[in-house]
C-alpha cells in the first residue's frame, strides 16, 4: 500500500480522491487550503519533501471561472505558480505528480474531439492559468501525468447538477446555453481513474509513459440538454415537484464575461490504451450525485460512508498540524524500519 500526499483534499474532486485512495487502503496526507497553501514554495517543499510520500496528487485550484476574468493575478498564482512549486518539491524528491487540468486550454476551431497532442489556446483567464501549469509542470522536470477533464460533477461541492436542482426549487423555467458541446464527467470515476494510474506508476517500476491524458464522460452533449437531462430525472427521484421549461439560450444571450469554447469535447483513446481505464457514460452516474445533493438538503454527508472512510488527517485545520504529521510519519518509518532489521534475525532462523 501507498503514502499519496493530496493537495486540495476539501474540494469536489479533493474528497473523492481521497475516499477512492482510502478505500484501495492507501495512506493520505490530506492537505487542505487552511493546511497547505499551494502558493507558498518553502512550505510546500517541507510539507512534500518531509512527509516522503510514495506520489503527490494534486486537486488543489482557482476554480472560479467567471471570477478568475476579474482578477487573473489571483487565479495565476494558484494555478500556475502552485502547480510550479508542488513540481519542484517533487522534482526535488524524485516523487512522481498526478496533477489535474481542463478542457478550457481548448479553443472551438477543431470541431472534433480534442487529442493530448491537439493545439492548445485558451480563450478565458482560468484557461490561460491553468495551461501556465501544465507549462509550469512540464518544464519541472519532474515524473508527471496531467489528465484534464472537464465538466466536472460530484457528490461533493458545487457543481451543475447541484446548482440546477436547487435553482428549479422554487421556479419553472430556466435559461441554460445551448452552444457549448463537451463531455460532463462523474467524479466518483475520475477519482478511481487517478488512484488507478497512481498504483500503476508505484508498481510498473519501468513505467515511462508519463505526459498528458483526457478523461471525461461519454457521450458528449450541451449544458441545455445536461439540465433537461437532469429535470427529467429529478422528477421520478422525488427531488423534484413540477415540470421545468430549460430555455435554450446562446452564449452570447448569456452575457458571461468569460469565454467558454464551442466545442471542447475530448478524446480518451490514450489513457484507454496505456492505462485500460474506460471512460465512463455520464448519465450511469447522475443518480448518486442528485441523491447526494438530496442528502445534502437534510444535513446528512452527501455520501454514507464518507464519515466511516475519511481520514482524521482530513480535520486537520492547523498548518503546524501538518508538519507534526509529517514529522511523525518520519519517526513511525524510522520504528518500522528499525523493527524490520532487528526482525531479520528471527526470519532467517525460522527460515533455516
Ligand atoms: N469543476 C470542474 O468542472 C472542472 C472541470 C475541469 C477541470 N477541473 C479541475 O479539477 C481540479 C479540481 O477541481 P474541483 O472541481 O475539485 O474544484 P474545487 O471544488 O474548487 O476544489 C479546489 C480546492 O482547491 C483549494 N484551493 C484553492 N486555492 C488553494 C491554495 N492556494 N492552496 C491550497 N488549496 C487551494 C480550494 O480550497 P478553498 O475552497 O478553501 O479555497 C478547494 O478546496 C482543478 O484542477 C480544476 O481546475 C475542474
């Protein structure tokens, strides 16, 4: 089993992350923004470096999209010049890093699927900060995967789902875009997708096909037809009392000071072909995340298990908490390590 240190382990992608991780029976560091700032190099080095994991994930982002066009300085450092120093700590410890990017480094001229390889020009501030820490990581010289996804939704957070169902409450029409295509994508599967690259890259000793890959749901579709597809659920769920008319509006109609592209669909033969992760059909999934956010509106967690599964390293909130862990961590290898050698004596005898 794994030490995975994990950077934005409170976010939506963060906790799922975290429970797939504990659930292979892997350990995590959980760093959270209160325990980690990203931003800050000499912390994030001591933090990595002293804790010597066996891989660092990070989930950790400005993802504020329409907010990032206000103050791009802002989104910049969080997504590029925290990407460049979790790379440099790891670069610096010869840890492998699992770090998630988007679909919006895409601009809308290809009209197809998108491949790792494609042209990449962002068209939105996020885009542009979150293409800087590819850039950021990439140069590191550290052992990396990049899997941008896209369209995310998941038990936890804030995301599309969650926002049309509590938005249709109390009304019976809404507006939604109907010119941007892409891929919506489950959380729950991403996350077993990462800790499924993460095992391979510990156990494949040899393993040398790092870079950039794409994971996403299937099948590509609008956010209008997302939120008719997820009305029409919510109806039979109970989590709904009333039809709800989705207006089909254009981007431009929609007067967002971010530009989204077209067309960002993206294509996963690669991560298929080396890792034989399917992507999964999005709509297999609406159901867990619509119940979650049922949960959610009687004060439960959004998932049953997550109060049995998550770590106490989670509750951390502390930023000294976490050296302390990380120093501890190093004497409990320490024991464990010291234990083993006075061990070695008593095997070879049973042995014999
Ligand atoms: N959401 C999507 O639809 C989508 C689509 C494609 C790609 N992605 C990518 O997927 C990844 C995860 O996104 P998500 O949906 O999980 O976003 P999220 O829910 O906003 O989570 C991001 C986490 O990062 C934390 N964070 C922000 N600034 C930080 C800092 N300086 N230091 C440490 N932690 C910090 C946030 O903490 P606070 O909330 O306390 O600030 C939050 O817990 C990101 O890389 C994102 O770009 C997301």
């Amino acid at each position: 089993m794994a030490r995975i240190f994990l950077t934005g382990a409170n976010g939506q992608v963060g906790k799922d992350v975290e429970l797939a991780l504990l659930r292979q029976g892997h350990t995590v560091i959980a760093a959270n923004h209160r325990t980690l700032d990203i931003t800050e190099a000499d912390r994030v080095m001591s933090a990595i470096c002293d804790s010597m994991p066996d891989l660092v994930i990070n989930a950790a982002a400005y993802t504020n999209v329409e907010k990032a066009e206000d103050e791009p300085s802002a989104a910049l450092n969080v997504n590029a010049l925290g990407p460049r120093n979790i790379a440099k700590a790891c670069a610096a410890c010869n840890i492998p890093l699992i770090h998630i990017s988007t679909d919006y480094v895409f601009s809308d001229v290809k009209r197809r699927e998108h491949r790792e390889t494609d042209p990449v020009k962002p068209e939105c501030e996020y885009g542009r900060s979150k293409l800087e820490g590819e850039n950021c990581i990439i140069n590191s010289g550290c052992r990396h995967i990049i899997v941008r996804t896209s369209w995310l939704f998941g038990a936890f957070g804030r995301n599309f789902v969650k926002i049309m169902l509590s938005m249709v409450q109390e009304r019976s029409e809404i507006a939604v875009v109907c010119d941007q295509l892409g891929n919506p994508t489950p959380v729950r599967p991403l996350a077993e997708a990462l800790v499924i690259m993460a095992q391979r890259i510990l156990e494949d000793k040899d393993f040398a096909d790092y870079g950039i890959y794409h994971f996403c749901g299937y099948e590509p579709t609008t956010w209008d037809n997302f939120a008719r597809t997820i009305f029409a659920r919510a109806i039979p769920m109970g989590l709904l009392h009333h039809d709800v008319n989705v207006l089909s509006i254009t981007s431009e109609e929609f007067r967002s000071k971010a530009k989204r592209p077209r067309d960002s669909r993206l294509n996963c033969d690669r991560i298929r072909e080396v890792f034989g992760i399917e992507p999964p059909y999005w709509e297999d999934y609406l159901g867990e995340v619509m119940h979650a956010w049922g949960r959610e509106r009687q004060g439960l967690t959004p998932v049953e298990d997550y109060d049995h599964t998550i770590s106490i390293m989670d509750r951390i909130t502390n930023p000294e908490d976490l050296q302390l862990l990380a120093k501890s961590m190093q004497e409990s290898d320490q024991q464990e390590q010291q234990q083993l050698q006075s061990r070695q004596p008593d095997q070879q005898v049973q042995q014999s």
